[in-house]
C-alpha cells in the first residue's frame, strides 16, 4: 500500500542568510560560500580626471599675474602724477653751459726721422661758466673729468680737471684757466688722422666732453647722484704760431647736456 501526500503540507523553509560572514547558513549550522555571479553588473566608479587637480593652480597663477599687473599699472600712473604735480609746480630745466673762451698755448706733434716714433704735446686754457635757470632748484656737482679731442677722428688731444661746485637757483658760476694738457706717444693711425686734422683750411675742429655726477635739490627733497655728460661743440683752433697762444673760435660752439645712466656694463 503505497503513502499518500496531504495536500496541506508546506513545503520546508530556506535556510536564513547570515550577512556578518558572508556565507548561507544551514539549520546545522554549516557554511555555504558565496557564488560569483558572472552576469551581475559592477558597481559604477566615476573616471580619474586630471584636468580637475590642474585647475586650482592655474586658477591661482592667473589671479597673481592679474594683480601684479594691477599693482605696477597703479605705481606706474601714482608716478605719472607726482611728476606731472611736480613739473607744473617747478617747472625744472636743465643746467645749461657755455663756453666762453679757449686759448691753445701749445700744440706740438713731432715725427722721429725714421717715423719710427711721435710725440704730442698739448696746453689749452679755457673758460666755462655753468647756469642754473632754475627757482626752486639747486645743482651739487662732484668733480669733472674732461677731455679734449678732435671733432672728425675722436683723437685724444688732452685732459683736465674741474673743482666740484654748488650751483644755487637763478646762479651762473664761472671758470677760468682750467687746463687742459698731454703729453702722449701716440700710434702711426692717430699721427695720420692728426696731421690731416691740421691741415684743414676751417682750422682744427674740437670737441670738449665733460663727465661728472650731479645731486638735485628741491626745497627739502634730495635726489641720488646721476651721471652727467656735457659736451661742447663746434670749436675752431688753430696752430699757435711762435710763443704766442693762439684763440680759438667758439663763436658756433654749443654745450648739450645728457644723462649718463648705467645699465649693467653700458652706459646710455
């Protein structure tokens, strides 16, 4: 006789999971490892980008160059207006010079017999007078190094010396008998260029340059010491003949007066 199924029977129950080991539990309590389901999808992980990390330094690059050119474009206008204050105010000018006289005493260039060697030897006595056309400026002069030379081949004729000085507003200052003298062996192409010089019909043309460094006052303000380079043009000499000194024309000279600023190893 065969057994017979009650319908009403319920069938067993499944086994509990249990999450904290990561395995199916049984009633008996054995472990059943965790299946890989090759068919389920992995979780979703957005993509490393690196444009996001660069971002926050150039961000920051760009702000400090905007404000560095901010700041310099502020001072560079601040001194605009200070100096256009300053030149409506003062009114300032430049120093003007003039020379007023140039006597040539002696001016020998002298050739061996075998023009093996040249001797030159050279006095000059001048006078110069410096101007300060300014009202509310005053001028404060270090020495002066001069030097004399010709106009067309810059060949060295001879040198001196000027005594530092004040120059006070609405104030001329003047010089007498500064010398200017050398006594040099020169070379076979500074001969040439001499001799040549000498026998122009307009006479020998010379030129005076004068370097020195100069401190600007106005009222209480004091500036810092900068070059200066005078120069004076357009001077006519002539041999002397015997032991009187010949004068020289200075009629068509003119001094300009140029700043001498320093940059690195070259002066402008």
């Amino acid at each position: 006789m065969s057994d017979t199924v009650s319908p009403n029977s319920k069938p067993a129950a499944p086994p509990a999971a249990n999450g904290a080991n990561g395995g199916a539990a049984t009633n008996g309590g054995t472990m059943k490892p965790h299946l890989y389901n090759p068919t389920s999808r992995p979780p979703y992980r957005q993509p490393y980008n690196r444009r996001h990390h660069h971002r926050p330094r150039r961000s920051y690059c760009c702000c400090c160059c905007f404000w560095t050119i901010l700041v310099i474009l502020i001072l560079a206008l601040l001194a605009a207006i200070a100096g256009s204050i300053v030149y409506v105010l003062y009114r300032p000018h430049r120093p003007s010079f003039t020379l007023a006289s140039l006597r040539i005493n002696r001016l020998n260039l002298t050739t061996t017999a075998d023009s093996s060697a040249s001797h030159l030897s050279t006095l000059f006595n001048l006078t110069l007078s410096s101007k300060n056309p300014n009202s509310h400026l005053s001028f404060t002069y270090d020495p002066f190094a001069i030097s004399c030379v010709t106009s067309t081949g810059d060949v060295f004729v001879g040198n001196g010396t000027l005594p530092a000085f004040v120059s006070n507003s609405k104030n001329e200052t003047s010089f007498k008998g500064v010398v200017i003298t050398t006594s040099s062996d020169p070379d076979a192409d500074t001969v040439n260029k001499m001799r040549s010089d000498l026998k122009r019909k307009n006479g020998l043309s010379l030129k005076i340059e004068m370097d020195t460094r100069v401190r600007v006052k106005m009222d209480g303000l004091k500036s810092k010491k900068v070059g200066i380079r005078v120069t004076c043009d357009g001077i006519k000499g002539a041999v002397p003949k015997g032991k009187s000194p010949a004068v020289a024309d200075v009629s068509g000279s003119k001094c300009k007066v140029d700043l001498r600023i320093k940059i690195w190893k070259w002066s402008i």
